[in-house]
C-alpha cells in the first residue's frame, strides 16, 4: 500500500514542479539578455545555463550539474526534458549563488 500511496505522491509532486517551472518560464523571459554571459558560480570556468527553482538563480554549467547529479542517466534525462527534480529523501542540492535548497534544476537555453 505504501508504494501506491509513494508513486502518487511523487506524481503529484511532479506535476506542480512541471507547472511552478513552466510559471517561471512564462514569467523571466525578460531578464535572459541579462542572464547571458554570466560564468558558472561553482567553478567559474564555463557559461551558467542551469536556472535553480525555486530561487530562480541561472548560476551552474553544465559540467557541474553533471557533476552534481552525479548520474549520466539522471543527466541525459535532464537535457532531454529540460528539467530534474530533486526528490525528498535524495541528495540535497543547494544552489551555488544563494545556498537555498533546490528543488529543480531547468535547463535555461
């Protein structure tokens, strides 16, 4: 009974990241003339094209979301949908410019 009641939750989760995401997108096409060219805030060697929700932050290359996902499956998967989540009870991952927790990382391209 736990597993029904876990995938439910987990699809519920999933579908108000996908909306809060998608909200966000709608809403910050403005600043993406300012966001271009910003370096990557974990090693400052490549272009940030990674945005942190729910700070919203464009802030990690991708090198080190590689890095952090610590996965090529989750990975590839990410630039595929264009978004990860980061589910309860997983490895945290704060966002390299304000250190809040993420809970999605979105491709910003």
């Amino acid at each position: 009974a736990s597993g029904v009641v876990n995938k439910k939750l987990k699809a519920e989760l999933k579908k108000r990241i996908q909306s809060i995401a998608s909200a966000v997108v709608v809403e910050d096409d403005s600043d993406d003339e300012e966001e271009q060219g910003h370096m990557c805030r974990q090693c400052g060697r490549y272009p940030a094209s990674f945005r942190c929700l729910p700070c919203d932050h464009v802030c990690m290359c991708r090198a080190c979301v590689r890095h952090i996902l610590r996965n090529q499956e989750a990975f590839d998967k990410l630039l595929e949908t264009k978004l990860h989540m980061v589910l309860p009870g997983g490895a945290a991952i704060c966002c390299p410019e304000c250190e809040q927790a993420t809970m999605v990382i979105m491709l910003s391209e």
